[in-house]
C-alpha cells in the first residue's frame, strides 16, 4: 500500500514499509482498484470490513479526508492485524499506526490514508486437538446425536480423516455376564464396492471410508496401551462383502505401524445404513478393566458422504447401568498421519527434528478453506464545504475511477504485438470536468529488447496528435527484473477533459535495447 502514495518523500521511511528500490515506482495492483471511500462523497463510513482467509489481506482506501479519525471495533477479530497507513505532509514521511481493538487514532490535515488488514490466524495452516469434526448435529429427522460429518461450507465430510470419538474413562465391573456396550447409529458413508483388491495375501477390501469401535485400554499410570477393534454382536458384524471382504482401505494408515494388525482389525462400518440401527457389542473381556470406548472415523483422498452419527450410548452389566453417555460426556481425538520428532519419514527415511505441537495436524484436506476472520473498522472526517467563488481544497474534489480499459485473459499471450514505433490505443470518455491523476499498465510479460514503455494521450481523429499539455511519458523496463507493471503519474501536468470529452491513451515501446544477438548496423526488430 505504501507503494500507492504517488510523491516518494511521503511514503513511510521504514525499511519494513519499503519495496526494493528499483520496484517502488512499478506497484504490484493498480491502487485505483481498492475499496475507495472518496472523502468529498460523505463524512465518514462506519463498519467497513472484509471476510479475510488466512494469509489473505484487505485493503481500504481514503482519498484526502481532512482531519481523519479512524477507529477498530472492540469486538473486531484479534487474528486480523490492523494497519493504518497515512501519507506524510509538507514533505514529510509517511507514517503507520497498529490498531488494537477498540483503539483509534487521527491524523491532522488531508491526508492520503490506507487501511490494511491481514488474517495472522496461528493455526491458519493447522488443525488444532480441538477442531471438531465429531459435534453434536440433528440429523435431518429431527434425531440429535454426535456426528462426525462435513466441515463448513461443504456438504460432504472431508478427505484423509483419521479422528475419534472418545468416552470418559470408565471403570468396568469383574467378570459377570452380559457386560455390553450398546448405542443407535447411522451412517452415508462412500459406497461399499468390490474389485477384487486385497492388502496382504487373504484381507480383501469392501469399502474406502469407514467408521469401528474400538476399546481403550490403560496401565497402572494411565497410560494408553493397546486399541482393541470389537465388533457388533450381530451375526453379520459390520458387514461382509464377496469372498468375505470386510476390510475398510482409510484404517490401512491408523495401522501402518503396527506389524501385529490383522483382517480384523481393518474391519468397520461403510456404505449407507439407510436409517438408525442399534448395534450391541460385549465388553467381556475387559472386565475389571478402566477403558475408554471410541467410534474410530477413517476416509480416504476423496470423502463422499454426510457422514456417521452416534447416540444413545450405553454400558450395562447384567442389565445393570454402568454407564450412561451425556454430550458433556465425550470428547474426540485427531490422529496424524506425520511422524514424531525422532523417528524417521516414511518415505523419505529422514529423521525427523522437529514437528508441530502435540495433536496438531497440517491441514492437508484445506478444512479451514471456508473459514474467515474480519476486523470491522469506522472512519470520520470533515469535509471542506469550500464556497463557490474560493479555490476548492483537494477535500471538495470529484474522483472517479475509470477502470480497465481493456483487459486480456492471462492465457491470450499473443493479443497484441507492437514494435518500435507502433502504439495500442484505448478510447477514454471524461465523466465530468477534470484531469488524469495516474494510469497503471499491467504488461504482466518480460519485454526482451524494451528497456522502457510508454504513455501518452492522443486526439481521437486522424491523425491522433498529441493533446496540449501532455507529453511522452516513459517507465522503465529493466529486463527480467521487471515486475510487469507501470504507473504513470500525470501530476498535474495533463490536460484539462471537459465533461464527456473523449480521448485516447496510447502505450507503445517507449526505449529500445540492443541484444548480444541484435545486429549493430541495424534496429531492433
């Protein structure tokens, strides 16, 4: 933004607020483009914002208010950093003030201002422990439960999920009959499919996505030591393909590491349950034992589903409640697929020295694409009301912008060619009575054999002279390290439009450059 400020000396001193020195007249967007707020049109605005993505930013433009005060709403968003960004006067630099929340500042005089703000999210990039995917949810039917399903804005759950839905600890009673988990579920998950597919000699494959229970299991200390797949009591268990396929391909990844992991444990729920289901599973073998109950969730690269819903969960032993699910009650657990500080990667077999927090994830499947920040921000300033018969202050001016006058699809690398002499020219109408300020050429393209191009305004009628009052305006190209972009500031030196006037603005080729291949005795072609 601090490019924007057309007079150098009022550009902030800064190091940080500076571009190298060969790309500080060639700014990366036409400035004109940003949300203007024009101070001769009102005497502020109140609550501008923008929904900023991570790493994204918004800037805000006031042309010339006099005596600003802008001012950050105390409930603005923290994560979006907020600049203020006002051009120096009498030649003096630019200055740049932080707003916190609920803070404000003023700057005397007409001033140049910019309001920038960037999403600074911490965890823009990562999926903290705490990031639900399982939530309390209805399900459609008026049916509430914990539901592991699409993130915000997208109607399906996501890719490469691994993620669990933990119980509280729970102190199973000794040995009795009729120990047992029981619990409602539905699911519309990616459709069950056979092809055939196997992972080792014998475990055939029935379904990409899927959802098992699993069992939790502790030391003296509390420390986790083995998850133990259970399946349903029912005589299908979570279901069997042909050839006896049960194995769900997304758990290949929670297991990779264990050399102990069978057919079994690969197994899981997939497909679409069409409707609740009451599932029943024993916990015999745990009794006497504290453990935690857990809905483990896998996908693969392509989640395809509304995904899996869980209630009414219960622990009995001989009929006898032993454990009653409340949604206080629950909390999930996201496993990553990276490797620890320590161990080696898994493809690359490099150790590895360093890693995110512990139960943080990168967000590989872009769950945070939908999310946004903002920072809603007011302004206030007077205006000149300068009578009539005075000389107006630049408070009272008419602005408008222009916009493209032409514009040529990124791909269309060949629309125009111009060589030494040749100019492309675009019709322009005044809106009202006035003068250019600063025109922007985006070239976007290195120019070989250009070391500058150029500007100038023409009469609309053969043979297209130049207008009074302007003149040839050059900016320069310096090779590869041209950044492809060109401003040229008029200064007051252009002529004066009447309302309706047209015109016409002419780049071309405005200094040429001889090459090591070029031959001397003749022009550049």
């Amino acid at each position: 933004a601090a490019q924007c400020i057309l007079e150098a000396s009022m550009r902030p001193s800064e190091p940080e607020y500076q571009m190298p020195e060969s790309m500080r007249e060639h700014p990366y967007w036409d400035c004109s483009s940003f949300p203007v707020y024009w101070s001769a049109d009102s005497e502020g605005v109140s609550g501008a914002s923008a929904e900023i993505h991570y790493g994204g930013a918004a800037v805000f433009r006031l042309a010339v208010p006099k005596d600003a005060n802008i001012s950050l709403a105390a409930d603005a968003d923290p994560l979006v950093r907020t600049k203020v960004l006002a051009a120096g006067v009498a030649g003096a630099a630019g200055e740049v003030v932080e707003l916190s929340p609920g803070a404000s500042v003023s700057f005397p005089g007409l001033r140049e201002i910019y309001v920038v703000q960037v999403n600074v999210d911490p965890e823009g990039e990562m999926i903290a422990p705490d990031a639900a995917l399982w939530r309390m949810a209805d399900d459609g039917d008026a049916k509430k439960g914990w539901w592991a399903g699409p993130s915000r804005g997208s109607a399906t759950y996501g890719p490469n999920e691994l993620s669990g839905l933990q119980s509280p600890a729970i102190t199973l009673p000794a040995a009795k009959d009729g120990l047992e988990l029981m619990f409602e579920a539905k699911w519309d998950m990616e459709s069950e499919f056979f092809d055939g597919t196997k992972i080792g000699e014998t475990c055939y494959v029935r379904g990409w996505d899927g959802v098992q229970v699993r069992v939790l299991t502790y030391d003296a200390e509390g420390k986790e030591e083995k998850a133990t797949v259970i399946a349903p009591l029912d005589p299908e268990g979570y279901g069997k393909g042909p050839h006896e396929a049960s194995a769900i391909a997304s758990f290949v990844s929670a297991y990779r590491s264990d050399a102990s992991a069978t057919c079994p444990d690969l197994s899981g729920w997939t497909g679409v349950s069409r409707g609740w289901t009451s599932q029943r599973f024993s916990l015999q073998e745990f009794a006497n034992r504290t453990v935690r109950v857990e809905w483990f969730f896998a996908s693969d690269s392509s989640g395809a589903g509304e995904g899996f819903w869980v209630n009414a969960v219960k622990v009995s032993a001989g009929g006898a409640a032993v454990f009653e699910g409340r949604e206080s009650d629950f909390s999930q657990h996201r496993y990553g697929s990276s490797p620890k500080p320590g161990e080696r990667g898994r493809h690359d077999g490099v150790p590895v020295v360093a890693a995110l927090p512990a139960g943080y994830t990168a967000d590989q499947n872009l769950q945070k694409v939908y999310d946004t920040r903002s920072a809603p921000w007011s302004a206030t300033w007077t205006t000149g009301k300068a009578p009539e018969q005075a000389a107006k202050s630049a408070v009272d001016l008419r602005r408008a912008y222009l916009g493209w006058s032409y514009k040529a699809p990124v791909d269309a690398r060949k629309t125009v060619w111009l060589h030494p002499g040749q100019e492309g020219c675009v019709l322009q109408r005044a809106p009202f009575r006035g003068e250019l300020r600063v025109a922007f050429l985006f070239a976007l393209l290195d120019k070989i054999g250009v070391s500058a191009t150029s500007l100038v305004l023409r009469k609309t009628r053969p043979p297209f002279a130049v207008l009074n009052g302007s003149g040839l305006m050059l900016s320069s190209s310096p090779g590869v390290r041209d950044p492809g972009t060109h401003r040229f500031a008029f200064g007051g030196k252009g002529p004066v439009f009447e309302e309706g006037e047209d015109f016409l603005m002419c780049v071309g080729i405005g200094e040429e450059r001889h090459l090591p291949a070029d031959d001397p005795a003749r022009a550049p072609f």
